[in-house]
C-alpha cells in the first residue's frame, strides 16, 4: 500500500530487507523469460507444421476426389 515495504520483525530476523528484494534477480528473470519463450516458440513451430501437413492432407484428398 502507498508503494512502500513494511519492515517486519521476521526481515530483521532474517536479515532481509523488502525494498530491494527482486533487485538482484533480473538478470536471472530474463534468461528464464528467454528459456520460456524459445520452447514456445519451439512447440508452437511443431504443432503448426503438423496442422500444415493434416490440412494439406485433407485439401489434397478433397480435389482429387472433384
């Protein structure tokens, strides 16, 4: 609330402070992202090749049957 971070007796406790918790991880967050949106990439790659090749299939089946 108001853009600011309690302190709490359990941060003293464990020699935390809140304000700068996530400051440290950046780097660590995008190569996650980075990991996360190549094998999305990947797979979406993979199914649309497949639906590619089914729908193909089915188009090819429909003109030569006409």
């Amino acid at each position: 609330m108001f853009r600011w971070h309690p302190r709490l007796p359990i941060d003293a406790y464990l020699g935390t402070t809140p304000g700068n918790a996530g400051e440290a991880c950046h780097s660590a967050y995008i190569s996650k992202l980075q990991e996360r949106l190549k094998f999305a990439y990947r797979v979406n790659g993979e199914c649309a090749k497949k639906r590619a090749t089914q729908n193909k299939a089915l188009y090819d089946s429909e003109v030569k049957e006409n």
